[in-house]
C-alpha cells in the first residue's frame, strides 16, 4: 500500500501509529498537540500548522522513524486523512 504524497510515497503497510496534530507556539516553544487540545485552547496559544503524522518507530525505539505531512488549514488535513483512510478500508 504506498501513498503518493506531497513528500514522497509513503509505505502505508509499514505504519505503526497514523495521527493529526496541530504545531503550535507557545511562549517560543513549538510542540506537536492533539487537536482536541488545540481547540480547548484556541485563543492562548498560536497556531503554526496542522500536521499528519506517519510513525514508522518500532515500539521501544529510541529513534525516531516518520514523514509529516504540513497543512495550513484543518479542511485541508482532513481532506487528506480521508484519502488515506481509502487505503485501510476493506
């Protein structure tokens, strides 16, 4: 199952966690947080982007194995998180 991306292909077989998140700012510090928590604090923190994450880290790994797909709006993140979710469905 290979995803043609904006980046790459991405080997979808080989995913071990698949996850939005929204990069934010705060007080300097740029942290990846769900988006959940995002909307909880729309307003105190800023918004740099929104991100799908690709993790391909074994579990126990040091070593950070992933791809990030950037988006500068959330339609567009979900828009790709639907495409992809074709390629899990029976």
């Amino acid at each position: 199952m290979i995803y043609k991306s904006s980046v790459g292909d991405i080997d979808l077989s080989k995913i071990i966690r698949l996850y939005p998140a929204a990069v934010i700012d705060m007080y300097g510090e740029v942290a990846e947080m769900s988006l959940e928590w995002m909307e909880m604090n729309e307003g105190k923190v800023k918004l740099v982007n929104y991100v799908l994450v690709f993790d391909f880290t074994p579990h126990g790994s040091d070593e950070k194995e992933r791809t990030v797909l950037n988006f500068d709006t959330k339609e567009e993140l979900y828009e790709i998180m639907t495409e992809v979710s074709q390629f899990f469905q029976d």
